[in-house]
C-alpha cells in the first residue's frame, strides 16, 4: 500500500510513521510537511509546504495513494475557539476535500481524543470543534474513514518528538494500563492499527481505545 501521513515531525505523526516505516505492507509513504522530519528511508518521500491552506501548487503529486494517516494538529490551550477550528476543523476539511479529489477509493484515518464530543454541543470547546471535524469527515466521499480517539499512548522509545511531559510519566504506563484500561495504549498501536484499517478493516467508523488495541492485534 502507499500512504500518505500529515503531522510526521508531531509525536503521533512521528510514531505512524516509524510503523508504516516498519511494516512489510507499506510500500511508500509520502510526508507533507512544513520542514523536514529528519528521517531518512527507502520508502519515504517528503513534499516541504510552507502554507498547507494553498496546497494547489502540490496536488498532482497527492494521486494514486490507498490511505492518509492525518495526524497534523494542535493544542486548544490559549486559542479561542475561531482559532482552534481554524486548524482542527478548517485545514483538516481542505486538505481531506483535496485527498478526496485526487483519491476515491482512499482510507481516511484521522486522529481526534478520547472525550471528543460527536453532538458539537459540549461544554468543552475543544471537543465542539473536534466532533464537527469528524462529523464532516465521515460525510465525504472517501472509500472509508475511520475516527481514532486515543487517550494516553506510551510513546515509542527512541523517537525525537515525544512531547516532553510524557517522558516523566511513561513509567507509569503498567499501573495507568491497569487502572485505565479504557484511555491507555501505545503509539505503536495506534500506528498498526492505521496500516490494519486499509489491509484489514474494521467493524467500527469511531475507534475508542479498546478498538485501537483491537485492531492493532487483528
């Protein structure tokens, strides 16, 4: 399969990618980013963007592709809500317009939260804007799309972009996966289980963290 990922130089974006890296059913990935990721492999080609909401002059490179595995996002943390959307709702929706174009029998994987609020109605703005998002993804025209909702994922030993906070409580990941069964998995499932939505599908569209383990082990 070929793939395309968004979001590689971000912890989930770098951990998917280290998987379809690894993976003997990946046969190239192509990365969008806006510098370069830093790694080096045969199977990877990486297209350098400056601005992802004009992504006009790159699209007859984005053809021919079976999945994209949208990683690319941002923290709601001192946004108002106009400036969340703008990159969790906005850019996504254009981006996936322009991959449904170019692709139709293309698998959409996109990565939202645990808590992500489906009705757009919440109290949390973050979980508004993230349930709109999926809510239009799961309306467009691709082959299938499918909804990750990871919680805590233990990161995957050795790459550069763990976000810094999970370095001091990976350690605790047996207890959190004992207590929490529900909102812990690793990076490196969610990874298998992108590859596995285009070899193998899955039953369900929203994949809670149970399902992201599930189809990681399929």
């Amino acid at each position: 399969m070929k793939v395309i990922i968004t979001g590689a130089t971000g912890m989930v974006g770098e951990g998917v990618l280290h998987e379809c890296l690894m993976s003997s059913e990946v046969e190239q990935v192509l990365v969008i980013n806006r510098k370069p990721c830093g790694v080096v492999h045969p199977k990877l080609k990486e297209i350098i963007h400056s601005d992802f909401f004009d992504m006009s002059s790159i699209e007859n490179q984005l053809i021919n592709y079976d999945g994209c595995f949208y990683c690319l996002g941002t923290t709601s943390l001192k946004l108002t809500e106009e400036q969340y959307s703008k990159i969790s709702y906005i850019l996504t929706i254009y981006i996936a317009e322009i991959l449904a174009k170019q692709n139709p029998n293309m698998t959409f994987c996109y990565v939202s939260g645990a808590g992500t609020d489906g009705t757009e109605k919440g109290k949390f703005m973050w979980a508004r804007v993230k349930g709109r998002t999926e809510n239009q993804l799961m309306r467009m025209h691709f082959k299938k799309v499918y909804i990750f909702r990871p919680g805590f994922m233990k990161p995957t030993k050795g790459l550069k972009n763990t976000i810094k906070a999970y370095k001091y409580i990976t350690w605790m990941f047996p207890l959190l996966t004992l207590l929490f069964p529900k909102f812990v998995c690793t990076l490196r499932e969610v990874g298998i289980a992108m590859v596995n939505t285009i070899s193998k599908g899955y039953h369900k569209s929203i994949l809670e963290v149970k399902d992201i383990v599930d189809l990681a082990n399929k």
